[in-house]
C-alpha cells in the first residue's frame, strides 16, 4: 500500500510540470537516496532492540526515542554535508545546463521531509512490532488518499521553475496526518512518546541545510549539538547501536 505513493511522479509532476521537472526530482531523489542508506542501517539493526524490550512500554519508548536520534543525527549530519557540498560538485559533474539551485533546494525539501519521517518512523517500526499490523495498514491507506490531492495542488500552484519543489512540499504535507496518528497510537498502546533533543536537532539540522538559499548564517543552527544535552543524547545513541549490534549477533547465533 505505502509503495503506491511512487506513482505519483508518473500521475501528477510529470503530466503538470513536464519531463524538465521529473529529472530535478529524479536527482533530488538520487541524492537524498544515496545519504538514507545510513537511517536504513540503524533502523534495521534497531529492530531486535524493539522486539527484545517489547513488554516493557517504557524502555521501548526510550529505545524508539534513541533509534530515532541516531537516524537522524547519521542521516541529517551527512544531508547537510551533501547539499553543501553540491554547489561546488554538482556543476563540474552535471554541467551547465542543470539548475543546480533547483535540485538542491528540492534536496533540501524532500531532506526535511526525511528527517520528520525518521522520528516517526521509529514509532512505525515499534507498531509492526507489537503486532499492530492492520492499523499500520489503515494509515498507509489514509497516506495514499492524502498523497495524490496534495501533490497535485502544491505542484500546480507552484511557478514553473518551482514545481519540482512544490511536489515535494506536497509530498511532505500529506505525510502529517499520519504522524499525528502515530503520535495517538504510540501514546496509546506504548506510553507517552519521547521526542526531546530530537525535534530540536531536526530544527537545527534544518536550518543549517537550507543556508545555501537563506543565507550562510543559517548554519549557527549546528550550535544545537553544542549543548551538554546534545552530548549526552550521543554517548546514549552510541550505547544503543552497540546494544544493537550486540543483539543482531546473538540473533544470528540462535
């Protein structure tokens, strides 16, 4: 059901924006794709964590809260790297007849989205877990009735030159309605969920990725990790990947 939302592109940007727009998403897509490899990892060696602490609520809550920060911090750290690093690498790799301004910026805005989608998608991974399958199933399919309306009016309503963009914004927006009922769901069948330093380190990891549009003095937004919270929140993260890493070994050896 989730993999429905790809037929989007087909269906919508390209029949309202044309083949131009589909390959600045296409590019975007690639280079977001390229960085998620690291929040994948985490999330896949998490797993067995949630299974393990499964009847006991408030420690999976915190180890969701965990693996949430440490996708976000891998995957956020190395976005903001990438983006930055395009406006130097892009152009000698693409030439000139790319918009690399445009493809960053939808990077920028489909990297957003991603780091929303793995504080939230920790909660998801927990209710395939505790067995909560048909409502994972229900959500996916309010997904997919928000997915195409949203794409559709923010990708028609954006100029040309930003409809690429305005898919993406699209695309994100129809994403809240199901993480507000993820929040409802965790509360409800796990305890009240925690976000903590993580909401904050997506602000900053934010800030910082869009400094090539707003201006360099964005990236003060990575002071966040300065913080004695922040520190702490790390030594945490690498706590659990080694819990983590431990646990997959003893699975594999059973």
């Amino acid at each position: 059901m989730y993999e429905l939302r790809r037929f989007g592109v087909p269906i919508v940007l390209l029949p309202l924006a044309g083949e131009r727009a589909v390959g600045y998403y296409a590019l975007a897509e690639r280079l977001v794709g390229s960085v998620t490899f690291i929040s994948t990892a985490i999330a896949q060696l998490s797993v067995p964590i949630y299974a393990k602490l499964q009847g006991r609520s408030a420690d999976l809550l915190r180890a969701i809260y965990l693996s949430a920060q440490a996708q976000l911090l891998g995957f956020g750290g190395v976005a903001v790297v990438v983006i930055m690093l395009g406006q130097i690498v892009l152009p000698r790799l693409l030439g000139q007849q790319w918009d690399i301004q445009m493809v960053l910026l939808t990077t920028a805005v489909y990297t957003l989205h991603m780091m929303l989608f793995v504080i939230f998608g920790a909660q998801a991974q927990a209710m395939y877990v505790i067995r909560r399958t048909s409502f994972m199933l229900w959500l996916n399919m309010l997904l997919i009735i928000c997915l195409f309306p949203c794409i559709w009016l923010f990708t028609w309503l954006v100029p040309a030159p930003y409809k690429p963009v305005g898919y993406m914004l699209g695309y994100m927006l129809a994403h809240q309605p199901n993480h507000v009922l993820l929040h409802r769901a965790t509360n409800r069948w796990l305890g009240k969920p925690i976000y903590g330093m993580n909401l904050i380190w997506a602000t900053g990891l934010g800030a910082a990725m869009f400094a090539p549009f707003t201006g360099y003095w964005s990236l003060l937004g990575l002071l966040v990790f300065l913080h004695p919270a922040s520190l702490h929140a790390t030594r945490e993260i690498v706590g659990l990947l080694r819990e983590a890493r431990g646990a997959k070994s003893g699975a594999v050896q059973e």
